[in-house]
C-alpha cells in the first residue's frame, strides 16, 4: 500500500465549502476526481446547485501537487485513488479596520490535506 500526501496551510477560503467538496472526492479515482474539480471551477457541475469555485481551485492545486508526489514514487496513476481527502480549521487572525476601531475584522483560514493511494 504505496500512500503519497499534500497539503496547504492557512489557505484563505471557506472551511465549509472545503469540507463539501472533499467529502465528494474521498474514494474517487484521480482522475474523476479532477475532472469534478475541473467541472466546478468552470461551473459545468454544480455540488447541490452551487459552484465553489475558490475552493475548487485551491483543492485542485494540492491534488496536482499530490499527483506530483505520486508520479515521484513511481505510482501507476490509474490504479491511484483519493484516499483521505480533508479540510480543517486554520488560524485566525485580525484584518485592520480604520483608524479608530480598537479591533478588526476576524480572518479565517483553512487547512487542506490530500492522502492518494495506489490499489
């Protein structure tokens, strides 16, 4: 059982719009997985009538990174699956506002891990 992984931290972009869409990757070949990501960021399929597009772009730049990884392990890529596909909850840190206001605006951000496996 041959595993390679990716991740980004602290990436900028909904935590809920991740968890919806890594919940639909987990347990796809690779490449119907990119081709779901592909389809949402070009708006051709919708998740629940909804697009997602940043974060769509975001996960499908760490499934590259992971498939990069992959081809470096000498993977067979059609036998290569999303085995853990997750987002978790990143720092928090303020956002300036005027002047005069003691405290800004609360950031988010969001954690991204792809795990692939070769079957």
């Amino acid at each position: 059982m041959k595993l390679a992984e990716a991740r980004i931290e602290n990436a900028r972009i909904s935590l809920k719009h991740s968890i919806r869409i890594c919940k639909e990757l987990k347990g796809k070949k690779l490449e119907k997985a990119k081709k779901l990501l592909e389809g949402l960021i070009d708006q051709k399929i919708s998740l629940d009538g909804k697009y997602y597009t940043n974060a769509a772009k975001k996960i499908l730049e760490v499934l590259k990174n992971a498939e990069a990884n992959a081809k470096n392990k000498n993977f067979d890529l059609e036998r290569t699956f999303v085995k853990i596909a997750k987002a978790d909850k990143g720092e928090k840190f303020l956002r300036p506002r005027s002047r005069w206001r003691f405290r800004g605006r609360e950031a988010k951000s969001t954690h991204l891990t792809i795990i692939l496996e070769e079957r």
